[in-house]
C-alpha cells in the first residue's frame, strides 16, 4: 500500500516536473522570436551579398562598368575593391547563417527535453487524483472541502459548455442574418429599377428569384435565431424575436405589374432589412453578453482550480489533516 509520504512525493515529483516544463516553453518562445530575427537578417545579408557579386561581375566581364573603369585606368582597383567587399558579404552571410543554425540547435535541444518529459499534465493530474483519493478516505475538513470544489467545478464545467453552445448558435445565426441582409441588398436594388426605370418582365423575375432566396434565407435564419434563444434559456439569458418576410407579393408583383405592387414590394423590403438589422445588433448584444459571462466563469475555474491545488499541496498526514 503506498504511503502518504510517497503520494505526497509523488505529486511534489509531478509538480517540479510541470514548472520545468512551463520554463521550457517559456526559453523555446524566446528562441523561437531570436530565430525568426536572425532569419531576416540573414535574408538582409544574403541579398546584399548578391548585390556585391553583381558588382564584381559587372567589372569582370564585358559591361559599361567594365569600359568606364578602364577609360579612368581604374579597373584593376575598383574590381579588387569590390572583391573585397563581396568576400566581406560572404562573411557576414556566414556569420548570419551561424547565428541561425546556432539558435535552431539549441530550440530543438530544449524541445527534446519537453518532449521526453512526456504527458506532464497527465502525470500531474495523476498525482492530485491520488492525494485527493488518499485525503477522502481520511475523511476530516479537507476531504469535505474538496468534495464541495469537485461539485462547484463540475456545475462550473457545464455552465462553461452551455456558453460555448450558446454562442456557436449566435455565431451561425450571425452569419445566415449576414447572409439574409446581402440578399435583400440585391433584392432592393432589383426593386428600385424595377420601379422607376421600368425593368419589365426580366426584371421582375429576377426580382422574384432574389424575393424567393430572401424569404428562403428568412426561414434559415428564424431557425437558427430559434435554436440560440433555447441555447440562451439553458443559459439564463434573454431571447432574440424571429423575422417574417411575406413571399406571398412576389407573385402578385409579376402577374399584376404595376407601380402600386411595386412600391409595396419594396417597403416590405426595407422593412424586413430593419428587422434583420435589428437582430443582428441583439444577437451581437448576447454575443458579448456570453462572453463576459464566459470570462467570469473562466476566472472562477482558475481560483476553485487554484484552491484545489493549494488543498492538495499541503503534507500528506500533516497538521492540516488532524
């Protein structure tokens, strides 16, 4: 039977194990930042390596440079300088690129190092799950007060779920009340020609077809604006209304064309871009309703995690278990 001072070993083990690799991830970001810098500048290194052997070239073969330097008599020391120059860019390129290769061998080491650390939160986890079974069969204070985090944890989990449910639903009734609006844009224009510029029937059955898609998309979108305020009600938030939009005048607007229909169309139009505007404006208020509820449970999650981790760091069979 294991002992209370090896549980308590045990996860101090696991503990230390868990900071080594929190410390490890920390000098690998940092290395990684060093490695992208020094990347550029090897970039930056190599281009203007480039540019000097261009100018050697330029001297060594036939070339306006080539002519003009030897006009001047100067070609012998403009080309030595300029070799120069290009063997002073190959050093720095090699510099820069020692730099790199430098930095990318002491990433890897150190991601070596974590990965043979293995499942650290695993092994963490493990360890407070034996204190933690080890402190209920003791029974006293702590075992009761861990039983309560337990509990407070697990409602707060499931709040936790129920937000992140709630918001995919205002996220995808978000995008089909986008989607709605962007057709009812097209079904305006198409309405305001046909009106006032006389579209005819080819209008007018473009007109019914993007009347058509709005009112399909309508559907859509009270689906899932239905769908976020039940998603909303498991969470004690408030509901957003559904739309309605008429398909009924686009039928009436073909086959009786007139400038009477025409205009009713269109306030029927403007007024369903209203509402979806509306709904847009409420269902971004839950969005961020959610999210501010969504950070305070979080913060909760963190202190009644940091409580049970304090509990259970304390000495296996010590004072705080008399």
């Amino acid at each position: 039977m294991t002992s209370a001072a090896e549980i308590q070993a045990r996860l101090e083990s696991a503990s230390a194990v868990v900071r080594e690799r929190d410390l490890l991830r920390g000098q690998i970001d940092s290395l990684k930042q060093e490695h992208e810098a020094a990347q550029q500048v090897l970039a930056e290194r190599r281009a203007e390596l480039s540019d000097e052997t261009k100018d050697v070239d330029k001297l060594e073969n036939f070339s306006l440079t080539r002519i003009v330097a030897g006009l001047r008599g100067s070609r012998a020391t403009d080309l030595e300088r300029e070799q120069a120059e290009a063997r002073a860019a190959e050093l720095r390129v090699a510099e820069a690129q020692s730099r790199c290769d430098a930095l990318h061998r002491e990433w890897e080491t150190l991601a070596a190092r974590g990965r043979d650390l293995g499942d650290v939160d695993a092994q963490f986890r493990d360890a407070q799950a034996a204190k933690e079974q080890w402190l209920a069969t003791q029974g006293g204070p702590e075992a009761r007060r861990l039983t309560g985090l337990a509990e407070e944890r697990g409602r707060l989990q499931a709040e936790h779920r129920e937000l992140a449910e709630a918001d995919q639903a205002a996220v995808a009734a978000t995008q089909a009340l986008q989607e709605l609006g962007s057709i009812l844009d097209d079904a305006a224009g198409w309405s305001t020609y046909d009106t006032f510029f006389g579209g005819g029937m080819m209008s007018s059955l473009v007109k019914q077809d993007k009347l058509g898609e709005a009112a399909a998309a309508a559907r859509h979108a009270n689906q899932l604006l239905a769908r976020l305020s039940r998603e909303l009600a498991d969470v004690g938030g408030g509901s957003v209304s559904a739309l309605a939009v008429d398909d009924l005048t686009r039928f009436l607007d073909v086959w009786f064309d007139n400038i009477f229909t025409d205009l009713s169309v269109a306030g029927r139009i403007d007024e369903a871009k209203a509402r979806t505007a509306h709904s847009l404006e409420a269902v971004a208020g839950q969005r961020q309703q959610i999210a501010d509820r969504g950070a305070d449970v979080a913060r909760r999650l963190a202190y009644v995690d940091q409580l049970r981790t304090d509990l259970l760091a304390g000495p296996a069979g010590g004072p705080l278990l008399r």
